[in-house]
C-alpha cells in the first residue's frame, strides 16, 4: 500500500471514531451565565442579611442550581465580582448544593 493510501486510510479511521464535540461532551466547569442564573433566582436566600430559611427541592433557585455542572457552588462563587461579593453571602451559596440535592 502506497504511504498516501495510508495517511488517508488513518484520516478516515480517526475521523470515524472521534467523538461528536455535539454529543458526549459534558461541560466541565459552571460559566458566567450559571452564576446570573443562580443568583438571580436565589436571591433570598442568598443576600446579605436575608431570612435564614432554605429553597424547596422544587423552587426555581434549585431548578438554576440543577442546571449548574455537578451543582458546584463553589464554581459560583468562584466566579463573584467582588461587588457581588459585597451582596451574597458566600457561605449561603454553598449552603445550596446541599439544600437543593436531589
């Protein structure tokens, strides 16, 4: 077999069994949107001063929790400006993993 046979042989090989970036790749951290979603639909429960009480497992905050990757909160809260900072309670965002698990 001639070496360009070869090389084009590999490149249809590896193309056939590399998987579909569309199906089969989950997304591995939380992103800026996951943040404004959480913190939007939690935001009694999370801002500064705010009623110690906990999201149902049913509520929309945990809905926005659920659609975070793994629910890690701490990805959130890594991702706060530091005005935000200044507005949620950090450990009130942690809190939800726990509050809103399934």
């Amino acid at each position: 077999m001639q070496p360009q046979a070869v090389a084009i042989l590999l490149l249809v090989v590896c193309a056939m069994v590399s998987p579909n970036p569309v199906i089969g790749v989950k997304r591995g951290r939380c992103e800026e949107k996951d943040k404004n979603r959480v913190l939007e639909a939690c935001k009694r429960f999370i801002e500064v001063g705010h009623a110690k009480e906990s999201p149902h497992n049913h509520s929309p905050c945990c809905k926005a929790v659920h659609t975070v990757p793994g629910h890690d909160m701490q990805c959130i809260v890594d991702l706060l400006t530091e005005k935000e900072r200044k507005e949620h309670e950090q450990a009130s965002i942690m809190a939800l993993q726990e509050a809103c698990d399934d």
